[in-house]
C-alpha cells in the first residue's frame, strides 16, 4: 500500500443519529464542513472519529431527555469536491 494522494477540496461531514424508543423514532443531524487538502483515508478515519463522537452526544442528549432508548443508530455520510483553487487559502 502505498501513500495516497493529497487532493485539494471541499468537504461536508453529515452525521444523523436515529433514537428508537418503542414504535417512536426521533432523528438528529449535525454538518461538518471544511475546505483544505484531504485524501480517502484520512476523510474516513475522521468520519469513525466524528460518529463516535456524535453517538456519545446523542446518548447524552437521552439522558438530558430522561429517554432510554431502546437503540441508537448513527450513519455518516461524506461528500467531497476537489478543488484548484480556494479562495482565501493556500
């Protein structure tokens, strides 16, 4: 395996969190953007960061709720366009 290549872009993190409660489901979603350079490995091992993360809050969210849910389901989807040029940046 060799290193992978540096791409210069634009990148959207969404995170969606589905709480299921019996026959009741209640969804929560966040974005996470950012523009600099980026390559598939490093987008994916953020994205596993950021649901991990992303599921704590949601347990915690529960909790705030006085809610125990009966599971907690958390996706990430990331979407990216490669960019020449970024304006006010390298």
């Amino acid at each position: 395996m060799g290193n992978e290549k540096m791409k210069s872009g634009v990148v959207v993190i969404t995170l969606t969190a589905t709480v299921y409660k019996g026959r009741i489901r209640e969804t929560y979603s966040s974005r996470i953007g950012f523009c600099g350079q980026f390559n598939t490995k490093i987008l994916s091992e953020l994205g596993k960061h950021f649901k991990e993360i992303y599921y704590k809050q949601t347990e915690q969210e529960c909790v705030k709720k006085s809610l125990i849910p009966d599971k907690i389901v958390c996706r990430v989807s990331i979407k990216s366009t490669e960019c020449e040029m970024i304006l006010n940046g390298k």
